[in-house]
C-alpha cells in the first residue's frame, strides 16, 4: 500500500525542483510527487504485486509500473490492459474519467 510523506510542518509542500533532488529508494520503492507531497510505493516485486496503475486525475493520465518496475504514463485515448495478470480485461482510460 502507498504510503503518503508529510513534509515537515513548518516548511513549505515540496516543489518540483526539491522532489527532483531526492536521490531514487535503493530498495527499489517508487517515489511520486503529488500535490506537493511525496507519496512511497513499496518494491512492486517485493510485495508481490506485478503490476500498478497510478491513476492522476488532474492530469488525466494513468501511470502504469509493470515488471522490473517499467513505468509507462498513458493519457486518455490509452485502453488499460494486463494480459498476464487479467486476460481478458481492457478499459478505456477515458471511462475512469468520464464520472
């Protein structure tokens, strides 16, 4: 499960130049950057998981982390697939959206 960091309370939320700082987990741990606060994804492998979608709804995109953490950003005319994971599932990136 991801795991959001707080900035500290008396600075400021992170900027984009700062985030781009913070040297990559040696654990492998995938760090994003969203709304100015840094959220940590476990080691894909390492929990077991093969696959994560990290859906931006301000952005619109979906952030696809497969394999030996393969980071891939669709936007909305990309159609979600995970044939060997879920044969069979397709979903339109624009459906997520259309609520």
């Amino acid at each position: 499960m991801p795991t959001l960091i707080d900035t500290p309370p008396m600075s400021a939320l992170l900027t984009a130049e700062e985030f781009c700082r913070i040297p990559n987990p040696k654990d492998g741990s995938i760090l994003e950057l969203h709304d100015g606060k840094m959220i940590v994804m476990p080691p894909p492998k390492e929990a077991g998981v093969r696959i994560v979608w990290l859906v931006d709804g301000e952005t619109r995109t979906v952030t696809v982390y497969a394999g030996d953490l393969h980071r891939v950003e669709h936007d909305e005319a990309a159609t979600l697939t995970a044939a060997d994971i879920l044969p069979g599932f397709s979903m339109p990136i624009q459906q997520i959206f259309a609520v």
